[in-house]
C-alpha cells in the first residue's frame, strides 16, 4: 500500500518551515482506495513568494484545522504505507518535522517518484512534476496546490509501475511488508485480487517472483492455482507469499506484458515459456510448377515467416481457412494428397492451379496479396482497444513493422497525433513472439479500432 502525497509549506528556513496544505490519496497499487485533503494553518506568516506561486494566503488560513488536529488522520491514512512523493525527502522532512513538534516518532519507508523517473524514464530535459507530466501527456489541474500535485504524482507513479518491468518496486515492497510481520494465507491472497484482466506475479517470501501468468480473470485464474492438484501447483502452493497484479483492461497487452517479463524476470515455473511460445510457422515457397505453395513447419529462424502458432493443429486449422478464403489450392498447400485435382477444385474454389489450369502468374498474385496483408513488415499503425476501466483506452504501436509499446490514455486527453503517443508509450521488446502475438490477436479477436498511418 502506498501513501501519495504533497503537502505546500509557508517557506523559511530550514526545518523552521509549517505546512500550509497536504493531500495524502491511499493507493494500492491500482487505484485511489482514500484520500485525506485539508488546508492547514501553520500559526506562522506565509512567505510572499510562496503566495504568488500556491494562491495561499495568511486570510485562507486562519479558520484552516492546526497541525495537531490533522495529525491522527495523517497517521490513520499512512498506516501500513510507504510514502511516495516528487522530492520525496521534502516532503517526508516537513511531515517528520511537524510530528516531532508534538513529540510523536513519524516514519516510514519513501520512494521519490524523481529518482524513479531518472531511473525507469531516462533522457527528459526536465524532472520537474509540471515539466515531466506535460512531456507525458498526464492531464493536470491546480499545479502548486496540493491536491493537484498529489494527484498528478498519483498517475505518473501508475506509469512508473508499469514501466518498472523487474518489479524492483513491487519487490521493495514486499520486503517492507515481510518485516511489519504480514503472513497472508492462501485465501487472504485470493481475496485481495480483482476479478480483472490483467498479469499476475506468484512471489516468495523474499519477493523473488516465480511464476508470472495472465488472465481474462486474475481472481479465478490464481484460485486455480491454489486448488489444482498437480505437481507445480503445489510447489506454488508451498512457496506462495504473496501475489501482485497489475490490470490491464486489454487482454493484448497482458499477452505483450507476460512475454516479455517472463524473459526479463526469468520466473523458474515459467521454464517452457521463456523459450518461443510459437513454435510453429507458415512459410511460402515456390514449388518446382512455380506456384507460391504455403506450408506449416516448425519454426526455423533461417527462413521468413508470415505468421506463427502455438500448435502444429493450430497451423493447420488456420492454413485451411486462408486456402479457402483466398481460392487457393489445398493440393499445392499440402492439405489434399492427391495425383488429381484437389477437393476445392470440385466446390469451384479452386481455379484449378492443381492440375495446371490457372496460371502459376494469377495463382501467386493472390498469395502475394495475402501474406502482404498478413504481416507487421513496414506496416504502421496504433491498435485501440479497452483501457483498464471505462474513462480509458489502452493503444498498442507498431511503426514501420516494428513493434514500440502500449500506453493508457484519458478519454478526456485524446491522444490527436503520433508524436504524443510516442511520448507516453511505455517501451517493450520487438522480438518474434511479440509480433506473432499481435498478429494472432488482431486475426482472432475483435479491438475497438486499428489505426494506420
């Protein structure tokens, strides 16, 4: 649980300074669960140029609730949280400051969402909050007053999370929680996942993660897991501390995201997925009448693919549905053994490239045209689809073929041109299964909309 706040001082010397305005909002990982917003009355003078900055003056303060009659809340919404700030160590000094003047011990463990910008969002001129969500596309309101700070370094920590693809912070966290003594039971973890789509991590006690999945519903697909009785099952059982998710409303994306962090964190349950989850694929070659025959084959990264699957019946399938919807020949594509002409030629599906009618030069054409149609290669476009509730979109940008990364975005802060999106995209690898999940996904499932550029 995390406590994320900024709180507005009167400026003056060091440590001599008094809190004006805080905004704390409680937040787990995922979305606000409470918030805590009050103007404070420092008993001491605003300096004039924290007036001109903030819009707080000494008159808005002097009915404002003290220090010490906001203290308990602070210390009720912070309980069990590490606190999160732009400049944390600030923040954390003023409030440390305040409760030692009342002689109560604040602390906490922080995260300081500059150093984790510099960090998980290098190469900005600028990590200033104001700078730094407007290069973000992160929609802000009342800059320098608390509650907008606070709630702009709410979102932008919500990217920091998502761009942290080691879960060094979930990691962090946990730790935390192993030494405040928490030991979750199976059911007490099951009950604290949604009913989403999302990824989840299966960690140890240590916060090593060693399993990562994903699923169209998180709380279900865990609770398998913990009922199942085969082997990996119960070692995930007997090594289960704690797990954490991240929804991502897009079924795409969890796709994307569990690929790829399953090769960055290495999860030992995940053994047979850090390898291709695609092990067969659909190649064209010319056969020696020069007609373009399609084949599945296992993969074989010397050749060019024009999209892969999880299984060779999977292949199949598929390769007999393209030879129907392209009137192409199930003889030439190895679907029909036979010294004759093939099964479609009889339906008049086939224009009879099988026993030599059509031309190798008007067969092909269509071939052609449906692997060019069938591939990422120099393709650019943004998949739209659902964002993880109803104000939001998720979008997934693939440029000149190459597959860059997903993003969230407002419905009220329309993403209007590529070069915003560009800025706010969250960075994945553009490997072979990346792109086959794309291509897999797009042929099967229905999204909101597809851009292309």
């Amino acid at each position: 649980m995390y406590a994320i706040l900024d709180i507005e001082t009167t400026g003056g010397q060091y440590n001599e300074e008094g809190i004006t305005e805080i905004a704390i909002y409680r937040f787990d990982g995922h979305e606000i669960v409470d918030q805590f917003i009050s103007l404070v009355n420092p008993e001491i003078p605003i300096q004039p140029f924290v007036v001109k900055l903030t819009g707080i003056n000494n008159a808005m303060l002097r009915s404002a609730p003290k220090f010490y009659e906001v203290a308990k809340r602070i210390i009720e919404i912070t309980d069990g949280c590490t606190i999160v700030a732009h400049n944390a160590s600030f923040d954390y000094r003023i409030l440390r400051t305040e409760f030692r003047r009342l002689g109560y011990d604040f602390s906490k463990p922080t995260l300081c969402t500059v150093e984790l910008s510099k960090k998980l969002l290098p190469g900005h001129h600028s990590y200033s909050l104001g700078k730094l969500v407007r290069a973000l596309g992160i929609p802000m309101a009342d800059r320098h007053r608390a509650t907008g700070d606070a709630m702009a370094t709410v979102k932008l920590f919500k990217m920091l999370l998502s761009k942290d693809l080691e879960k060094e912070i979930v990691k962090s966290y946990i730790k935390t929680e192993i030494k405040a003594g928490i030991s979750p039971k199976l059911l007490d973890i099951i009950d604290g996942v949604p009913s989403k789509t999302g990824i989840y991590y299966i960690h140890r006690e240590d916060g090593t993660i060693i399993y990562i999945g994903k699923s169209k519903n998180i709380k279900k697909r865990v609770n398998q897991h913990f009922t199942s009785s085969d082997r990996k099952a119960k070692k995930l059982q007997n090594e289960v501390f704690a797990v954490t998710f991240e929804e991502t409303g897009s079924e795409l994306i969890a796709l994307l995201k569990e690929s790829e962090e399953i090769k960055v964190n290495r999860p030992p349950y995940n053994r047979s997925q850090r390898k291709t989850i695609f092990p067969f694929a659909l190649y064209a070659e010319k056969n020696k009448n020069g007609y373009i025959a399609l084949q599945v084959q296992k993969a074989d990264g010397r050749k060019k693919e024009i999209t892969s699957f999880s299984t060779l019946i999977e292949g199949k399938s598929l390769l007999h549905k393209i030879t129907e919807e392209n009137n192409l020949c199930q003889k030439i594509n190895g679907l029909y053994d036979t010294k004759k002409s093939c099964f479609q030629y009889d339906l008049k599906q086939c224009y009879g490239a099988c026993i030599g009618e059509e031309a190798p030069e008007d067969y092909n054409k269509r071939v052609t045209h449906f692997i060019e149609n069938n591939q990422l290669q120099n393709q650019s476009m943004v998949i739209v689809d659902q964002g993880r509730n109803v104000n939001e979109r998720s979008a997934v940008l693939i440029e000149n073929g190459i597959y860059k990364g997903y993003c969230f975005y407002d419905l009220n802060y329309q993403i209007n041109n590529i070069d915003i999106l560009k800025n706010i995209i969250i960075p994945m690898e553009n490997n072979r299964d990346s792109r086959n999940i794309i291509l897999n996904y797009v042929r099967k499932k229905k999204v909101i909309k597809i851009v292309r550029f």
